[in-house]
C-alpha cells in the first residue's frame, strides 16, 4: 500500500505585522510575516496531507509560491511517499539539481531554494504523519543508516562523508532514551527576543525585559545596528533589567561591514554581549572570521540567512562562528538540515537555530529536540530562539515553560496552520486585506 | 529636461536551444536559452528606450519575469534617468536593500538578483543610448570620480575603499587614449567554446575544432566532468586539432566535489589545460582555493554562478581562482559589475566574463573593452568567450574578427533585440512555441 500525492497547492499567506511594528530591526524595518503554505493531497484512505512553509517577509511571497507551482509540477505530483523516502538525500537531489532550467535561477539558493524547502518540509510532515509521530520523534527513532540515507553529501565529502556522518551517529546512541526522557520533562532550553525589537520604545523595551525575567528567561536578544548611541543606550536598560548573570546577545541583521562591526563591538563590549548575531553580510564567510577573531572573546553567530550546506560547510571550515543559526526554512528543508547539523557535530559547533517569523520557532523545536537527543547530546552553549508572535494560527502552537520549549506531541513538522488562519491571512483576497 | 520612466516590462523569451544540444554541458543537459527582457519606457520626445535582460535556460524564467514586476513598481516608474544616475551607486543600494520585504528573498542573490541584473543593465542601455554611445565607450568617457559614485561598496570596505578605486582608476589614465585607439583597431581577444559541448558527438567536435583553428582560434573550451574516459577522449581528439601552443581550457559546470575535481584534473593535465572552469559547486571559495592549491600550475577559473560582490570578495581574498568569470546578468548589473572590476584590479586577477548564453557575449564585449581600456591596462591571461548562437536576434550583433571581439558601436548595452525576434520567441504565445 503506499501513498500517493495527487496534487499541491501553494498559498500565499501574510500576517500584517508592520503595523505593530513586531520583528523590526536595523535591516527590516517593516516586515510582514509571510508564508508560502504548501498542502500536499494524497489518494490516502485516511485523507493524509502534508503541510509546509517557507517564511518571507512579504513582498517576494508571490515568488515562492509561482516557484512552489514550478517546482511540484516536475518533482511531486504523482509520486508516492514510499519512494520518495526510501531514498529521501537522493529525491532531494533531484528537486535541487535534477532540472537543470529551474537550477539555473538559484542555484540552491533565493526563491527556488525557499520554495524547495517548503516542498521538502511538507514531505517529511507527510512522513511524519503517516508514521503518527512528531518529526523530531521520526527522526529520533531512525537508525545512522536511515539518517544518513536522508541526506545528500554532494560538494560535502571534502568534510563528511556518509561512513563518518554515521560514525559520529553511533557515538552518541548509548545516552539516546535517557536525553529523550530529559526533553519530555524538561524541555529544550530557550531565548527570547520579545523585548529587544528597534522599533519598540525604550520603556516598552524595559518593561517587557523585567516580564521576560519574571517569567524565567535567563537569555535575552536585542536588535542593535541602527544607530550606535541608540544601542548602547538600549543595552543599558538591558543589562539594568537582566542582571549580569542573564545572557544578553545581540544581533545587527547585516547592517555593518567588517571594521565597522568591529569597532561597534568593541563599543557594545561593556554590556557583557554573549553573542553579536549577524554582524555584516550572510554571505561574508571570511568577514565573520575576521570579526570574530577581533572581538574574541565575544562570539559571533549567523546562518538564517545562509543558504545551503556549501555555506555552512565554509562557516565551520573557516572557523567563522561560534553558534550555527541554520534556518529550517531558508536551508532546502529538513534533509539539508540535516547535513549542516551533522557537520555542526563534527566541528563541535552548538546549533542554535532561527525561531521567530512564523512557523521557524514551530520547526526548529524539532530540530534541537532531535539534534540533542541523537546527534549533538549536550546542552552546552545551546539555545532556541522563541518570538511570541502569530503561534495562535497553528493547531499545535509551541508550548514554553519557564523558558524552555516543551516537545511538541501531534504528527508531523508542527506546522500545520489552522484553517480559519490560512483563509483570513490570505493574501490579497483575505478578510484581512481586504478590510 | 529630465527623461522619466513611464512603463516597465518584461518578456519571456525562450529560445528552443534543447533541441539541436547547443549550449549541453554536464550540469545543463537540456537548456533553451531563455532571457527575461525588460523594456523601460520613458516620456523622451525622442522615443528613447531601455533594454536590459537576464539569461536564464528555460523554466524558471517565468519567476524572473515576474520579480521584475515586483521590483519595477516599487523602484522603477516614475523615476527619471538623471536623478538615478546622479548618484547610481546609491540608487543600486536601494533597489538591492530598499525594500526589505523584496530583500528578504534573496538577498542578492538567485531571482531576485537575476531581475535587478536586467532592470539595472535596462537603465544602463538608456543611459548610454541618451548619451549616444555604446556602455564601453559610456565607462571610458567618464571620470575615476564618477566611475566610483556608480558602485556601493557596502560589504567591500574592508578590501576597497571609494579612495582606493581612485587612485586605482587614476594610475592607469596615462594610456587610456592610445589602448582605445589599439581596440578600435585590433579587438580583445576571444575564446570559442563552439566545439566543445558535451551534446556533441566526437566527430563533429572535431570538424569544429579544425574548423575553428582555420577561423583564427587560439584558445577553445572544451565541457568535462560527466564520464572521465570520455573527457580524456575528446580532449585528445581536441589536442590533435589544435596542437599544443594554443590554449585548450576545460569546464566541469560544477559537477565534481572537492577531491573528485583533483582527482579528475590530475589525469587530464597530460593535455595541459590552461584552466578548469567550475570545478565544483559555485558557493565554495574554500573549496576552489584547495582546488587550485592542489593542481597547480593549471588555472582555476570561477564566477559565472557567484551571485554577487561579496562572493567575489572572498574568491580575492583566499586566492581561490586565477580567472574571475563574472557574469554581467548574475551580478546585480553593471554597477556591481564595476565594484568586482575594481577589486580584480587591486588583487591582480584578470576579469574573463561569462559569455554564451543569449545576450551575455553581447554585454561582455562592452565591459572588457572598458577593462581594458581604463582599469586592468593589460591583456595578459584575457580572453572574453564567444559561443556562436542567437546572435541574429540582436540588432547590433557581435562581429568577431579573426578571433577578436570589435568594439560596438552602436549606443547602448548592445542587447537589444529585433522585434520580430522577441515576438517569434515569446513564451509561451510566441510562433516558435505554439508550432
């Protein structure tokens, strides 16, 4: 018996964030948080589906979803979750590399890329249901071997071959259902960035960082960037609200160069910052080298933004951060996820994933939960972003207690949006956008 | 009197090129050589046009078309060409990180990077056009100062200052008029890479190859990297054509990891390539530089897939290509075009731009005659690609001389294509396509 996916849609849902100005930052003044929603139907007895997203930020969202349309029409419809699964890195492969026309608009990266992922997720949320199993659970339940399989080490090998990538597997099975236990009674440890949006005023910023202490958050992110006097200020308050035994990270959103970054660290450095997230351009590999080396003992994350696994490979390689803030939305999904976690565990770089948006907290709890529990097995230095915004549109919103994310329970990849959401954000025609 | 930009639009264009193999490498078995053509409209009393495009290969230039829509409307009509190019560095800053919503889903990079690239180089054909010259004779003309307002070093400080591209353009200015002269007389040196594609059969890769000799050829291209047996085969067969005092370079369109493109280059150094073109994936710089540590003394040679300035950046930095092929439709246009000429010039690496495709031959030829001319002062190790196809559909097209590129002459940036051309080929409504 297998099941097949009759038909994808694609739709293009969007919250209008920029009118509270929720998420705004140095480099993203006014975002509204978007989602290509990706259903996968299926001749399933049982009505299955699959649901997917790739998160933008407004305009650009009708790009993924003409290239979600692109992408199904040659890659997903008519093909049965069996095979895909059975060799999922090589399915994957195919959808990033199999058409050499659609390749050519990225390749593996920008709007094909986006789009893939919210194809790919939509797969293993399919798997996952099938299997009647959270994803982190699917994932914690497979063997080296079947993980493995799931992953594609094209441009890799140079770094990690599959023999290694189940190797470092292998090391960690012992400790497996204890940390397993762990995470269902304690959850994954978590930060918040609620308070420390540029575009909210310094009392609300204050008022919401005393709540966020209150409520047991012991790690906290301020955007800085904009304006050098404004952040220190800004860091100021912070640090009166935290304490100096709270973490306090920071992040610019690409807005510096190399020297500037530098020189406003240096700056920024009396607040004690555990972190400057972003400092200048995703791309900059050897920018972020440079400025970490310059700002030690401060360190230096990135990766929402970096695209593929080519990238990250260059980020551990170079020794360019010291936290790998992958994006399960931004990466080709969670097989390519899977890559960059494994070479994360060769490096010995904690993976602290993008959050935020819509749905990134959603996915990224799957992440940590699996990379602690089968891959990583340590809690040193990790730490998953939490955004409270929008988490009201999902069936099965994410859970926190006393800052730390709860597993989350229901089949699939915890993204499924409740279906009042997705018709009244979507966009133009919904009663959203319409009014 | 200002010009305004009243209309934009954007074409899809596809060129059935599948169908005879042209333009078949390893990675890009089936292209149809497609371009999202952009035309700006203005109020000229003159009925002055812009034209500019982005190749593509076929699907996925549906979504280039389109985020040219989304870009034009924000940043595009209404706008007049004298207050953009007043300041174009400026203006290039703000249609790549203007709207952070677009920004988001790139960010300088795949489609929506591949749309600025034709409204960008559109705006450049109107600028030259107005001005009555070709863009190479525009780019002469002007002045180190102003050459630099057209670039936005943000992410390049650390490497290059405006003050530096100064006093780089400026210690060069002594000869300008006499390597002008030297052009007009003489052309830049081109290579062919008509018999080197894969789809080709071995017999009639070598008829081209005598054929192209005879044409005055000194250097030819030959695609690698599907089955090694038959790369040693045809490069064989192309040694016996060509001798061994005319170049011979080889282009694996990134299909081999790391070690796999060091394994392989070893077996064909027996043919002496000059040097390997895409050993690997685009985004590893890292990667390239092992490469080219590792098989020396045959040349690395990478760019046409790095997708903007501060990819270039990295490939200076880490001394990872001995040939810098940008493309003149992948990078952000003209101006980010300049920004990577002008880094080149400071790290020492002759610019050899991507050609083939539909149209790129045609900008190319305009930006290694600026290079030349008032940048690089030299032609060591620089040849422009010629690949022999489409050239009829432009209505200035290249004219190759005993295996020289001749200046155009006409005004503008030598893309524009015949009507009749874009009507027959438009997709999917065009006479080529509903045949």
């Amino acid at each position: 018996m297998s099941t097949t996916i009759t038909r994808v849609t694609a739709r293009d849902i969007r919250f209008p964030t920029s009118k509270s100005l929720d998420g705004s930052d140095a480099m993203n003044a006014t975002s509204d948080y978007s989602a290509t929603y990706v259903t996968l139907e299926t001749d399933s007895s049982l009505g299955l589906q699959g649901h997917g997203l790739t998160f933008t930020i407004g305009r650009g969202n009708e790009l993924c979803v003409e290239a979600v349309k692109s992408l199904a029409k040659l890659f997903v419809v008519g093909r049965t979750l069996e095979d895909i699964t059975a060799n999922f890195g090589a399915y994957w492969h195919e959808i990033v590399a199999g058409d050499c026309q659609l390749r050519w608009v990225g390749p593996e990266k920008g709007v094909i890329h986006l789009a893939t992922a919210a194809i790919i997720n939509a797969i293993w949320d399919l798997w996952a249901k099938q299997a009647g199993k959270p994803v982190w659970k699917l994932l914690v339940d497979m063997s080296p071997e079947e993980l493995v399989r799931c992953v594609d080490f094209t441009y890799l090998t140079d770094v990690l071959t599959p023999e290694e990538a189940i190797a470092l597997l292998r090391r960690v099975e012992p400790g497996k259902a204890a940390r397993e236990r762990e995470m269902l009674e304690q959850g994954f440890p978590g930060y918040t960035t609620a308070a420390g949006w540029l575009g909210y005023s310094e009392e609300k910023m204050r008022t919401l960082a005393r709540a966020a202490v209150a409520d047991g958050w012991t790690h906290l992110k301020q955007k800085v960037g904009a304006d050098i006097e404004q952040d220190l200020r800004r860091a100021r308050i912070l640090r009166e609200e935290l304490g100096w035994d709270r973490k306090l990270m920071m992040d610019a959103n690409q807005t510096w160069d190399v020297d500037q970054a530098v020189e406003n660290m240096r700056k920024l450095a009396a607040f004690d910052p555990w972190w400057i997230e972003e400092p200048t351009s995703p791309d900059d590999v050897l920018g972020h080298a440079e400025i970490r080396r310059r700002i030690h003992p401060i360190g230096v994350a990135t990766g929402e933004h970096a695209h593929n696994r080519v990238m990250f490979k260059q980020f551990f390689q170079a020794k360019a951060f010291d936290f790998c803030q992958l994006d399960p939305a931004r990466l080709g999904g969670l097989n390519e996820v899977l890559a960059v976690v494994l070479m994360a565990a060769k490096f010995g770089v904690p993976v602290c994933p993008h959050g935020g948006g819509v749905g990134l907290c959603q996915y990224s709890q799957n992440i940590v939960l699996f990379d602690y529990i089968a891959v990583a097995a340590s809690l040193e230095n990790r730490v998953l972003e939490y955004v409270d915004h929008l988490h009201e549109n999902f069936v099965e919103p994410i859970v926190i207690r006393r800052g730390r994310y709860m597993p989350p329970k229901l089949p699939g990849y915890s993204v499924t949006m409740k279906e009042q959401s997705l018709d009244r954000f979507a966009y133009p025609h919904g009663a959203e956008w319409i009014s």
